[in-house]
C-alpha cells in the first residue's frame, strides 16, 4: 500500500503562503479594495469614542439634551456607516475567492491527470482528495477572512493604541504592558500550531483513504466479513485525528488564554488609575470614558488574533501540501534530440536499395523481420527501417524499487513486425504487464528504447503515441458513464465505429441493456459481470482502429466458448493491426503469429506456438495447465 509522502522541510508560513500569489494576482484589485474597505470601517469604529468623550464633556457635563440627541445621531451614524462597509466588503470578495478556489481545484485536477502513474502508484488516493477538498476550502476561508483580517486588526490596534497613547499617555502605557508577552506567546504558539496543523491535515488524508477504500472495497469487506476490523481501523485513525484536534484546541486555549486575560487585566488597572485621575480633577471623564472605550473596541482586534493566526497557519500549510502536488514532475513529453541512430529516422523513407539515404554506420538492429529483409537486400547495406513495434536493449526497473534490486525487465529485444500479433507468455509476475504498460509511456523506459515504426516512443508527443497504440488491461476499468461513451473513450466517430467494436469484443449484450448503449453502467461498472466488463474495455481498445494494439490478458474473465468468438473476431481486426497480446491460455497464444516467451525478466524463447511447444519445456509447462509447472519457473 502506498505510504503518506514525508513532509518537506518547514518553510516560514508566510513564505509558503506567498506561493498563492499567482492564484490572487487576477483578483487583486477587489482584495485589496477590499482591505481599505475594511480599515476605513474599522477607523470608523475607533470615532465612536471620541464621539463619546465629546457628549460626555460637553452636552452630558451642560444638561443640554438637544446636544445629547446630536451626539446619539452621529454615533448611530457612524455605527451604520462601519455596518455598511464591512457589508460591502464582503460582497466584494465573496465572489471572486471562490473564483480562486475553483481555479486552484481546476489546477490541482488538471495535474493529477497529467502526472505519471509511479505518482498515483506511491500516492494514496485520500491524500489527493483531501488536499481537492479539505485543504482548498481552508485555503479559501483564509483568503477571505484572515489574511485581510490580521491586516486589518493590526492597522485598528495600532490607532486605537495611538489614540489612547494621545488621550493620556501613562494610561496608554498600561495597556501597552501585556504587549511583550502577548507577542511572545504568539510567536511560540505559531511554531507549535503548525507541527499541530500538518499533522490533523495528513490524518484527514489517511481517514479519507481508509474511507475510500472501505466504500470500493464493500463487496470484500462485506465477503469476508471484515466490517468488525475495519471499522476498527477507521476508528483508530479518527481516534488519532481528534487526538491532534485536541491538541490543536489546546494550543489555541492557551494562546487565547493570554491574550484574553493580559489585555483585561491590562484595562482593569487602566480604569482603577483613570478613575482616581478622574477624582483627583487631574483627568476629564469624557477623557477616561473615550480611553475606556477606545480600549473595549480594541477587544476584539486583539482577541481574535489566536483565532486567525490559527487559521493562517492552516492555510499554510493547506498551501504546502497543494503545493507538494503541483510540485511533482509531470509526465514529460517529447526527449529533446538526442543522439539517434541515423538508420531509424524517417520511418516513411522507403529503403530502396539505390537510395540516396547513405548514412553510413551498420543496421542499428536486427531483430527478427528486419534482419531478413536486410538480407534479402543482399550486400546493399541501407539503413533498416524497423517497422512494427521494436523493443531495443530495454530494462526496467519501478522508480520506488531497492537499487540493488534485480530490474524487472532486463535487456529485452523484441520485435512485433507491422501487422504480425504476437503473445507474450511467462509465469505470473514475470513482468508481462510491466512490458505492455511501457508501450503507451505508462511508464518509461529504464534503459533502451521502443519504437513504433522506427520513430522512437519519447520522440512523439503523448497525444500522438496514445491515438496510435490501443491499450486493454485484465483489470478492465469502466466509468461512471453510458456503455456507449465509455467505448468510445477509445476513439472512433459515432454509432458504426461502436457498432463494430461491440461486435468484435462480442460485447452485443449492451444492445439489450435496458437503454441499449445509453445504459449507465455505474460507479466503476460494478453494475456488470468481470467478463461484461472485459469485452466493454476490448471494444474500447479496438474502437478507434488503432495501429497498435496492447492487450494484458483481455480474455481472463471470459469463459471458453466467448472467448473463442472474441477470439474469431479479433482475428480480423487482428489482421492489418500491430498487436501484443498478453495471453495464458492455448487457444488466445493461437490467435497470435508467433510467441515471445518472458521468463526471469528477459525474452528466452520467441517462435510459433507448436515450434516452442516442442522445443522449450517451461513453455510446455506454462501451456499444458500442470499447476507445478508455473511455481517451478516463478522468480
Ligand atoms: N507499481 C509497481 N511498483 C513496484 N513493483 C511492481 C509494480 N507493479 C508490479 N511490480 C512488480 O513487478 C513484477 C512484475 O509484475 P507484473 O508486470 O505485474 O507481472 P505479470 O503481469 O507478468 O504477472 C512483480 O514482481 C511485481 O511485484
Ligand atoms: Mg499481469
């Protein structure tokens, strides 16, 4: 099972926060408007004290109601105008953070499909939706709410410390008191959250996998009656979960604790000293009540500052783990030139033998058909086109493997001429499914090359490689889509082209489904038998009429007398198609022109079915069905 990727180094959050800028570059302007906005609200609230200080010295100390009135509509006024712009603030940034957050899902969606299948190998699914998912709304909560918010407050405490720094300066030294170790405690209480934060968002990630796993997995579960552990399993990990919640809950009750109190304290002592100023005539009322109340509206500014360092330190390391898959190389496209045969350009050039094409240097391989059409061109040494599918010196070995670990492949040469079907036979994990998957680039090569036609595989772009090579596997994969559209994925135009698939793959069935090829076939085509599936993921395979066919195992589910009308009409389309053909039965080995027999990770034996029948005794064994003969050759 794939493991969570280990975290990267820790980075500062607001280093890995700025990486959202590309994302917020397009919806800047509102943001930022949106932040003046919310500032000029926030001042708006800091004039209701001097507002009050004015009523109290003057209207309130002169009995003078009219006045009192006066001073009631402005502040009414102004609690309208602060509810007023922070309204529209919220409607200026509504809109397009959650613009942000579907560009950043798009994005993350885009490069999931575009990353090669060792990531998704080492990747547990959960991992991948909890960052689309969890992470993305975090990310889009801070966009809207702290990030302008922590600003915002800062700018408010500031001015409001600024005004009762000017109303009566010892007071405001006071209240500055509890500063240092507010600040202090943040500064830990940041380090601390974040370990706190990654953690809670990678065991989300683990929760989702064991929960998506259990959901595809039902029918085993249920089978083998495996409920009792796994939700044993699922308990424990959300057990852990709310462990690191908890400890996240601490941390914010000890930071909110300080920040709370200290302030509070802070104010008390502030009201106790300003009231015997106020006494001894030293200070005026008006003057104490703005202060009072200037410190009040700081309040909340300052106690919300633990919630929204919170919530950035989320967001950060929401970012970070975003970022930690649009970090991953995709796959790559086209190799830039490097140094090629000469003799394998051009795979259209025809090799007539008094072509001018004399690049020197002698035929770069000689595998099967080529060699004997070089010799049947006699002394006139022209460079070989090798047309079909030619595997050159290839090895492999999976990228995650041990390095000193035998490769899987190793060293295979192999030559499917053009048109010709060849059946790759070897024990199970010999490696046939690896060799099939790096025809299409599924994976890459670790050494050696594959071409179509002379043209080297890593020299065409994917597009080009995967509409002219069809692939089915044994584990036949079906969307959630009609039968129809899940066929024609394969290629093809229409109706005639499914038509004629459906009929190879005797997959005519779909015709009296319910809704014929409309028929939604269901999550994963669950809805189906295995051998349904299969000729549905054949049809697909062979829709588009590709030059190329690679085929694992396609006919494993299907019983005897299907598979021998699949086998009939497959040799049609067979006839004027490249194929490789993964096969473990006699009668699908008798489809193909020859046999390529894999065994310890090389080709040891290639010729007709009866000729290594005959002369190659692990085939004897893989063929006959004698279960001793398949452990026996096993690596
Ligand atoms: N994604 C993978 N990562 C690492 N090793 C793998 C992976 N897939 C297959 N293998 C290993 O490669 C070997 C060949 O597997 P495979 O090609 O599936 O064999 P076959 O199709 O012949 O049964 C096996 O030993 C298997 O354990
Ligand atoms: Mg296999």
């Amino acid at each position: 099972m794939p493991t969570t990727p280990p975290p990267p180094e820790p980075r500062s959050a607001v280093r890995t926060l700025l990486r959202l800028w590309p994302y917020v570059r397009p919806v800047r302007a509102r943001l930022f408007t949106a932040a003046f906005i919310a500032i000029l609200a926030s001042c708006i609230g800091l004039v209701i004290p001097l507002v009050l200080k004015w009523m109290v010295d003057g209207p309130i100390a002169d009995r003078d109601p009219a006045g009192v009135w006066l001073g009631a509509l402005y502040l009414l006024l102004l609690g309208l105008a602060e509810a007023l712009l922070f309204g529209f603030r919220r409607w200026l940034v509504a809109r397009p953070l959650s613009h942000v957050e579907a560009e950043m899902r798009a994005d993350l969606y885009r490069h999931l499909q575009r990353l090669p299948v060792a990531f998704h190998d080492r990747w547990p699914s959960g991992q991948l939706l909890s960052r689309a998912t969890t992470d993305l709304m975090l990310l889009r909560m801070f966009l809207a709410f702290p990030l302008t918010f922590l600003l915002v407050n800062g700018v408010t405490i500031l001015v409001g410390v600024i005004i009762m720094l000017v109303q009566d300066w010892t007071l405001g030294l006071v209240i500055l008191i509890p500063a240092v170790p507010v600040l202090i405690t943040c500064v830990v209480f940041e380090k601390r959250y974040s370990g706190a934060a990654r953690r809670a968002q990678d065991q989300v990630g683990d929760l989702t996998t064991v929960v998506e796993e259990s959901v595809l997995g039902i029918r085993i579960i249920k089978g083998f009656g495996r409920h009792r552990s796994q939700a044993r399993a699922f308990r424990e990990l959300s057990g852990r979960l709310r462990g690191t919640e908890l400890h996240k809950a601490r941390l914010l009750a000890t930071i909110l604790g300080v920040i709370v109190t200290l302030p509070e304290l802070a104010i008390g002592a502030a009201l106790v000293l300003g009231a015997v100023q106020v006494a001894d005539g030293s200070l005026s009322a008006g003057t104490l009540v703005a202060f009072l109340s200037t410190a009040l509206a700081l309040r909340w500014p300052v106690d919300s500052i633990g919630f929204l360092l919170a919530m950035s330190q989320e967001a950060a390391t929401a970012t970070e783990r975003y970022f930690e898959v649009m970090d991953a190389e995709p796959e790559s496209g086209v190799r830039g030139g490097g140094v090629r045969s000469p003799g394998l350009r051009g795979a259209a050039a025809p090799t007539l033998p008094h072509s001018p094409l004399r690049s020197g240097g002698g035929t770069p391989i000689a595998h099967g058909g080529t060699s004997q059409a070089v010799q049947a061109l006699g002394e006139a040494r022209l460079p070989a086109v090798a047309e079909g599918l030619v595997f050159e010196d290839v090895s492999f070995r999976y990228p995650d493997a041990p390095p000193d670990s035998l490769p899987v492949l190793d060293r295979i040469d192999l030559h499917v001429r053009r048109g010709e079907s060849l059946a790759l036979v070897g024990a199970t994990g010999s490696g046939k499914t690896t060799l099939t998957a790096l025809v299409p680039r599924l994976h890459e090569v670790t050494s050696g090359r594959i071409t179509l036609d002379g043209k080297d595989i890593t020299e065409m772009s994917r597009e080009e490689l995967r509409s002219r090579v069809a692939v089915a596997f044994e584990e036949p994969t079906l969307f959630s889509a009609s039968v129809g559209e899940n066929v024609l994925m394969g290629g093809g135009a229409g109706a005639d082209d499914l038509g004629r698939a459906l009929a190879v793959a005797q997959a005519d069935f779909a015709h009296a489904l319910p809704q014929g090829v409309d028929t939604q076939v269901g999550e994963q085509g669950l809805s189906l038998s295995g051998g349904q599936r299969q000729r549905l993921a054949l049809a697909r395979a062979v829709v588009g009429r590709p030059d190329f066919l690679v085929l694992d195992d396609p006919l494993s589910a299907l019983d005897v007398h299907t598979e021998a009308a699949v086998e009939a009409a497959l040799r049609r389309v067979l006839a004027d198609t490249t194929a490789l053909i993964v096969a473990h039965r006699p009668s699908t080995v008798l489809l193909a022109d020859r046999v390529a027999l894999l065994s310890g990770g090389r080709i040891t034996a290639v010729g007709t079915h009866h000729e290594l029948l005959r002369s190659n005794p692990e085939y004897a064994h893989l063929m006959s069905g004698d279960p001793a003969g398949e452990q026996e050759y096993q690596r």
